[in-house]
C-alpha cells in the first residue's frame, strides 16, 4: 500500500481542495441505474457469486482516478495507489451485520479467493469487526448493498469532525425492466477531491467492465 503526497500548490485542484474543505465544505450523492444484464449472465455461466465481482467491479474501476484515493495520513494529504474494499458482512441468525475488507487485486481470481477464505474464517464473528485482530487498513474505503431494497436514491453521510474523502457506494436490490437486469447504485463524495466529471469517468469505464467482464474470468 503506496501513500504518495499532494503538493496543494502545485496540485491542479489545490484550490478548489482547500475551498470546499476549508471554506464551505461539500459533499454530494447521486444515483444512476446500471445494466448489469451481460454481468449476471456471465456470473451464473461461471458459477460465480455476484457481491464479491461487484466489490471488485466497483474498486477497480475507482482505483483509475487519483481523484477517489486522497486521504490524510499523520496530518500529510495525498493519495493510495489502491483502495481497499470495506463492506457489511450480514448474519442471517441476529440480523446484525459487521464490517469486513479484503485487499483489492488487479487479479479477480485472487480477489474472488481471499473473499472466500475471510468468509470462511471471520464471517461468522459478530460485533463492529468481522476480523477483530486487525484493524481496516488506511485505505479501506465504503462500499455495500441493501441487497432487501430498490431504491430511487441513497446517501451516506458521516457526521465524524475528521478528514475523510473517499467515496461511499451502496448497491440496491436489482430488478427487470424490458427484459434488462437493472441495479440502482449510489455513489457519496466529498466535493473537495471529485467533481460531476470523475464520476462520470467512473460510471462509464465501469459499465464497460461491467458489459465485458467475461475478460477477467
């Protein structure tokens, strides 16, 4: 895990950082529907689960932009060279759930594997933390589903005094629509690292992942 640091002077949103940080800080949220038709089709011919290729859909597609991986570490701002995926790990007897992060892998048969083996070996621990021996890393960052619920529109929002720019993404319960697989995802940033720009890029790159990803197979 590579932490680089930002220069704000030379930084070409060093401004625009320090304005909706400073002066007016600002997040925002959005939804869209994405066509996961093509995805589910593959995921069941290759008899592979859906939450763990979305996990790696969505952090791969995330890691291509600086933009999403700024964070502070010991007071210096700068940026991860990946992100790691920190989710919600239901218990079906309690109806809790707990967190849960596997480290993210250009690889998705490595992924889909050390997803497997965290299930196997912390799925079941109740509390804050599925893995309560270790905590998230640095670069953890939200990323779930309310696998229940189709939603129109979803935000998260922490209400922590503390530095914290990386996204939130939340999937909703998917549904057919004229013959098409639609899923309702989420997307919370904070205004100080990202514009409407960078998650356009994002949501674009990550339909065509989505459309193709037979490829990583």
């Amino acid at each position: 895990m590579r932490f680089t640091p930002i220069d704000l002077q030379t930084w070409p949103r060093g401004q625009m950082f320090y304005y909706f940080s400073k002066m007016a800080p600002t997040g925002y949220s959005l939804t869209v529907n994405i066509d996961i038709t093509e995805l589910i089709k593959t995921l069941k011919e290759a008899d592979i689960k859906f939450f763990p290729a979305y996990l790696w859909l969505v952090t791969r597609n995330l890691n291509k932009q600086i933009e999403f991986k700024v964070a502070e570490k010991d007071g210096v701002l700068g940026y991860f060279d990946t992100l790691t995926p920190l989710y919600a790990s239901f218990h079906e007897d309690d109806h809790t759930f707990s967190l849960m992060w596997t480290e993210y892998a250009d690889s998705f048969s490595h992924f889909y594997r050390t997803y497997e083996e965290n299930r196997k070996l912390f799925g079941c621990n109740h509390g804050v933390l599925c893995q309560p021996q270790t905590p998230p890393p640095a670069n953890a960052y939200t990323v779930s589903s309310v696998p229940w619920i189709s939603f129109d529109h979803f935000a998260v929002h922490s209400y922590e005094n503390k530095p914290y720019f990386f996204p939130s993404v939340e999937a909703g319960k998917f549904y057919e629509k004229e013959g098409r697989i639609i899923l309702p995802l989420s997307i919370t940033c904070h205004h100080a690292t990202t514009d409407g720009y960078h998650v356009k890029e994002f949501l674009t790159s990550l339909q065509e992942d989505i459309i193709n990803f037979g490829q990583y197979l």
